[in-house]
C-alpha cells in the first residue's frame, strides 16, 4: 500500500511538472510570436512608409515637369507675333499630344509597378513569419 500511495504521488509530481513546463512553453512560445509580430509590422509599416514618400515624389517630379511644358507652351503663345506664328505653335504642340498622352501612360504605369512595390514589401515580413510559424 506504500509503495502504491508512493507511485501515486510521484505520478501526480510528474504530471503537474509536464502541466507546469507545457504552460511555460506556451507562455514563451506567445511572446516570440508576439514579439516577432511586432518586429515585422514594424519593418512593414515603415517599408510602406518609405514606399509612399518614393511615390510621393516621383508623382510631384511628374507634375512640375508637366506643369512646366504647359506654362513654356502658354509662353510661346503669348510672345507668338502675327496670327500664323500661333498656328505653328499650336501645331507643333498638336503633334506633341501624342507623346504626352505616352507620357502619360508610362508614368501611370511606373505608379502601378511602385504601388505593386510597396505592397510586395509589406506583404514579405508578415509573410515571413507565417511561415516561420508554420
């Protein structure tokens, strides 16, 4: 009967000790998780940051640019002398359409790829840790 009371007891020992090691393990286990969650939306924020201010700027480069063509444009209109000066000037800039339209068109696309950008830096570091917690 001793020996059973004894066995009994250091079972209980045992089990508890496995309860109390499994509770440690998943405490530690959250704060790595936790942790390394918050690292990663830390370094996703700021990739996004720094993505935007880059988006930022190439859209205000764009616009002083094409804001410039148009007061050179108005310029040109204004200093033009007799009538049919104008006419060449608008006729130079009607055949300039099309490549400003292209113009247009490619920096939208490069907007595009940049937005595609960010989002792909966002998206890694989170990415990377769920599969670290797989």
């Amino acid at each position: 009967m001793r020996r059973t009371k004894k066995a009994s007891q250091k079972r209980r020992q045992v089990a508890k000790e496995a309860q109390d090691t499994t509770t440690r393990i998943e405490r530690l286990y959250q704060e790595a998780a936790t942790t390394g969650l918050k690292t990663m939306t830390r370094q996703s924020v700021g990739e996004f940051n720094d993505g935007l201010q880059h988006i930022a700027h190439e859209m205000n480069t764009y616009s002083v640019r094409s804001l410039e063509q148009v007061f050179h444009a108005w310029q040109q209109f204004l200093d033009a002398g007799p009538l049919r000066q104008v006419f060449e000037i608008q006729a130079r800039y009607a055949q300039n359409a099309q490549n400003a339209y292209e113009a247009y068109v490619g920096e939208i696309s490069r907007l595009g790829e940049m937005y595609l950008d960010v989002t792909r830096g966002i998206s890694k570091p989170l990415g990377q840790a769920r599969k670290r917690a797989r």
